[in-house]
C-alpha cells in the first residue's frame, strides 16, 4: 500500500484564490512527521510546512497552512491568496519515527497551474 | 538554513560511461546523506542512504555495483553512475539532515541540493 497519496495530478487556480491540495498517509507509527515541498521546474525541492504527529495545532507557514486530520489520516495543503510564482509540483512527505535521520517517503505529486 | 550543493547541475554522456556526482553540506557536518531518483513527471524514489565512514545502504532493486555511493567525509557523498545506458538518464537529488531555525523537536529537517541532471546518450 502507498504510504503517501496525492490523489490530485493536476489543479489550476486563478490569481489570487486559495487553493486546497490533498494529501492522505498510512502509517503504524504514532510519531511522524508530514512534510510539503515545493519542486519549480528548475527542480530545486523548496520546504514549505511541517505539520508533528503530536502537534495541536495546524502548521501555518505565511500562506501556506496545513489542514490536519489526524483520524482521517489526512494532511492537506492550503495555499491562500495563490501567485503565478506558485505554479510548480507540490510533494507531500512523511518521515516515520523518532530519529531525525529517518528517510522520507514522498507522494506522486500535485502540479499546480496558476492563472493569471 | 543549511545549505547543500551538487555538482554538476546537469551532465551529457555517451552511453557506456561512468558519471560521477557531488553532494556537500557546505555550512555544516552531515553523517548521513541521501540520494534520491526523479525521472520526469514522476515522484522522488530514495536511492540509497549515504553514511560517513561506512557503506551506502540500498533501497530494494537499486543496484550498489552500478549506482557506487562513497561517503569520505562529513561534507562530501559521492554518486557515481557506472557504464551508464540511456535509461540512467534522470534527475539526480541529495538530502541531508541538518539543525534548522525551525523547530521540529526530534525531527532534523533535511535540506536538499538543486539536484542534478544525467542524459546519458
């Protein structure tokens, strides 16, 4: 089974909304850590939000937020106020354990298109 | 936050030779690196782990004697793509664990090298 799911392989958004990008996980682990990156097409992978298993709150990074459901298994990314910068390939991570040299597993992506 | 660099960022060669790729933490000590594959539009798919001082662990179906990983200092992973064939060819990327501003209790985050790109004629 995939560890890591994004079950959106393309999204548009216009200039300006928000824009909500998915992401569910399976894992035994009570401790992980979810993670989303950015990859433009120069292919350089840009972090933008970690969200802690154990964390309370949703992780809000500028604009971008994550919208976690734990019992849902489900980790989405919120990108508010969307740029033509924004267009890119979105991963969504997970790294399993309590070593910080843990690997992470990554999703098959979400390419975003932003309309001006 | 820590920086990661690889050289080359991309690289041309005719099928049959060997390709060797950098990764180095330049502003701080990495015991542990990563190597990752990305063929187009696809997903990264963990190669190998990169460990100072001791063998490269392989993830199931990569080949060690093909794709060779040399971690000889704290700074430095070396990839080295052996007799290369045109289905090589793919986006090379490095990762390595380092202490950010962030705080993520136990977790390091791991910064990631612009990557490098193989086309293997």
């Amino acid at each position: 089974a995939q560890k890591i799911t994004q079950t959106q392989p393309g999204m548009f958004v216009q200039e300006k909304e928000a824009v909500t990008l998915d992401c569910t996980y399976d894992t035994s682990d009570q401790s992980y850590g979810l993670f989303w990156y950015k990859q433009p097409s120069s292919g350089e992978m840009i972090f933008l939000i970690y969200q802690g298993s154990y964390d309370e709150q949703n992780a809000t990074e500028g604009r971008y937020s994550l919208n976690f459901q734990k019992a849902r298994k489900s980790a989405n990314l919120v990108i508010s106020a969307s740029q033509l910068g924004d267009s890119a390939m979105y991963f969504c991570a997970m790294r399993e354990g309590t070593s910080g040299y843990s690997t992470l597993t990554f999703g098959k992506g979400t390419m975003l298109l932003v309309s001006p | 936050g820590a920086v990661v660099s690889q050289h080359p960022s991309w690289v041309i060669c005719k099928s049959g030779t060997s390709v060797k790729i950098e990764c180095r933490s330049l502003d701080f000590q990495a015991t542990t690196m990563f190597w990752y594959r990305q063929f187009p539009k696809q997903s990264l798919m963990l190669m190998a782990t990169s460990n100072e001082g001791s063998k490269a662990t392989y993830e199931q179906g990569v080949e060690k004697d093909k794709f060779l990983i040399n971690h000889a200092s704290l700074t430095l992973s070396t990839l080295t793509v052996t007799s290369a064939h045109p289905e090589d060819s793919s986006f090379y990327i490095c990762s390595a664990p380092g202490e950010s501003g962030r705080s993520y209790g136990a977790y390091n985050e791991q910064f990631f090298g612009p990557g490098t790109r193989l086309t293997v004629l």
